[in-house]
C-alpha cells in the first residue's frame, strides 16, 4: 500500500488519526470535545487536529457505518474535502437521523478520512459532446 507523509497538528490533547487494521483505507477520526446531536439536528464537531496533505492529494472525511447502523449518525456532506492548501482545524460535521439524541464524547471515534489522489480536469468548451447509449438518461432512466 502506498504511503504519503501527512504531517498533524494537535491543537489541545486529542488524539491523532488511527488506522484500526493494516489494510483499513480510512484512518478513524476523534472528537476532540463532547456533546449532543439531537435528533434531526446538525452539529459541527471539532476533531482537535490540523493536517499538512501533500500538493496532488485531499483528505475525505467519511462516515463511519457502525454509527450509521446503530445511531442513524452520519457525516453530512459525505465525503467532506480538505483540501491541501487547507492548515485549520478539521471539524466533522454530523447530523443524526436516529431516533434518539446521539451523546458523544471527547476521544471517541466519529468519522473516518480516507486520503486520495486529485486529479485536475481542463474544461473545454465545446458545441457537442460524443454521444452514449445513456445520452443525457438521469435520476432513475434504467428504473429503481
């Protein structure tokens, strides 16, 4: 498995990212502060970490699928990106869809990040695109 050098930041006693198993692709992200999310509510959480990524690469913030089967918690804008011009603390934002106020607390595990190569597209402006048998079949077009 190929590695990238992402230095952290702590910026108060949390815990830095930790991958669980030598083949995990995402690393579990801590709280760094305790809380509540209510239900159907949204929360911004702070993870008490700042991360340099290398030019060429992001951060993705993800859910964690144990929360989300047995809480109904999950991240928001899955994934959430952070860029590698970015230096401020990372924040997770989580909302619950569960029935109950989701409690949680500083050290515990509330999202995962999975580091990825960008790739930038050049855009061009053209006045037609090739064709597919797809063509422009949206939302649904090959049924549920």
């Amino acid at each position: 498995m190929k590695k990238i050098d992402v230095k952290i930041q702590k910026t108060n006693e949390s815990r830095i990212p930790l991958y669980k198993t030598d083949e995990s692709a995402g690393a579990d992200i801590f709280a760094a502060e305790s809380g509540v999310v209510e239900t159907g509510k949204v929360k911004l959480v702070k993870t008490g970490v700042c991360f340099s990524i290398p030019e060429g690469y992001e951060a993705q913030i993800r859910p964690r699928s144990g929360l989300a089967l047995k809480k109904g918690v999950t991240v928001l804008n899955t994934p959430g990106t952070i860029d590698s011009d970015y230096r401020g603390e990372v924040g997770i934002i989580l909302v619950n869809f569960g029935d109950n106020n989701f409690v949680f607390n500083a050290g515990d595990r509330i999202a995962q990040v999975v580091f990825s190569k960008v790739y930038r597209a050049e855009f061009t402006l053209s006045d037609e695109l090739d064709t597919t048998d797809r063509g422009a079949g949206g939302f649904g077009h090959t049924g549920f």
